[in-house]
C-alpha cells in the first residue's frame, strides 16, 4: 500500500507561524509518520490505488465492506470453496450483488456458503495531497494541527517550550488533541 501525506509542511508551518527552511525535513517526515497513524486510526487506504483483496467468507453472510473505501470501480468479483480460488465463481453486478462505491459496501443478492471472496478494484480516499485535501478538508487540516502540536512539544512532552517568541507550557502526556481524535472518529471506516 502505498503512503500518501494528508497534509504539507506549508500548511503546518502556517499552524507554527514559521517561516524560513531549517525545520522543513523533520515537519515534512512528522507530516509521513502522522499520515500513516491517521489511516490506522480511521482503518483507511489513503491513496487511491488498485487493490485486490481476498475475505474469509461466513455461511450466510449477506454484505462485505472493502478496505479501501471509497471505491471509484470494481473491476471483478468472485467467491470461491477454495483459498487458491481453483473452484471460481465471477459474480455479475445487479445479478449476483449491489455495491455502494462511496462505502466500498458490496451486498449480496442471494446467502453465501463457506468458502472466499476476491474483490479487485481500485478504491482509496484520494490520489494525491491535493486531491485528499478538497475531499477531506477536516482530516487534511486535523493532522496540520497535530503535526504541528507535537512539533512545539517535540523532545519535551511534559514541559515548556518556546515556538516563534510564544512560551507554552504543557502538563498532560503527548496523544492526539480531543477535536483531532473527534475528527478521526467520525471517518473511520465501518466494517461490515
């Protein structure tokens, strides 16, 4: 899976109310390493790619919810006894199942037996930086803000510091801010 920034150093360096250069490598890795945590936290492909996925599938199960949520397309969908999909079955759209491409939310139009689903497709939140800020303004301007508060606590988690002329002193342990964890809550992907 590949990696995509939800935020640029621009924007932290905005938060911070810095200008120059010297700081640039280590908020453009924090923006990365931040990036990668917030997809966790949400259970989120970030970069819109191809997938292909491979699920265990449950008597009776009636829905699937993919990974890399949205979907932009399904490019197929099959069911199988076997993991090694030697016994396959391609399902047809509209005959054999339904799909939500903004949930990444397939339904199935008859009971499943036993057995396993592939479903390759290409799905994921945004194709670059760019593109995941238009669509996903809160998250791209959480993880700015979060970048940026452990920028100013970096080193001295339980203690003051000084970012731009302004002393801040901090009591509580380093985790995500409440409205950023708020924010991350609220996108995280729903399983089905």
């Amino acid at each position: 899976m590949t990696l995509l920034d939800l935020t640029t150093t621009a924007d932290v360096k905005t938060l911070l109310v810095m200008s120059g250069s010297s700081h640039d490598t280590l908020i453009g890795e924090m923006v990365t390493d931040m990036s990668r945590r917030f997809g966790q936290e949400m259970g989120r492909s970030l970069m819109a790619e191809s997938q292909t996925e491979v699920f265990k599938a449950r008597q009776g199960q009636r829905t699937l919810g993919v990974t890399a949520a949205p979907m932009s397309a399904l490019t197929s969908l099959k069911v199988s006894i076997t993991k090694d999909f030697s016994g396959v079955t391609a399902l047809t759209s509209n005959s054999d199942f339904v799909i939500d491409l903004a949930e990444g939310e397939i339904e199935f139009l008859f009971v499943l037996d036993s057995g396993y689903i592939e479903a390759a497709y290409t799905g994921g939140m945004a194709a670059n930086t760019a593109a995941f800020k238009t669509a996903y303004p809160d998250i791209a301007r959480a993880c700015s803000k979060q970048v940026a508060y452990e920028f100013e606590r970096r080193g001295r988690p339980n203690s003051s510091t000084t970012v731009s002329g302004a002393n801040r002193t901090y009591e509580d342990p380093l985790g995500l801010l409440a409205d950023v964890q708020r924010v991350l809550d609220m996108n995280r992907r729903r399983y089905f």
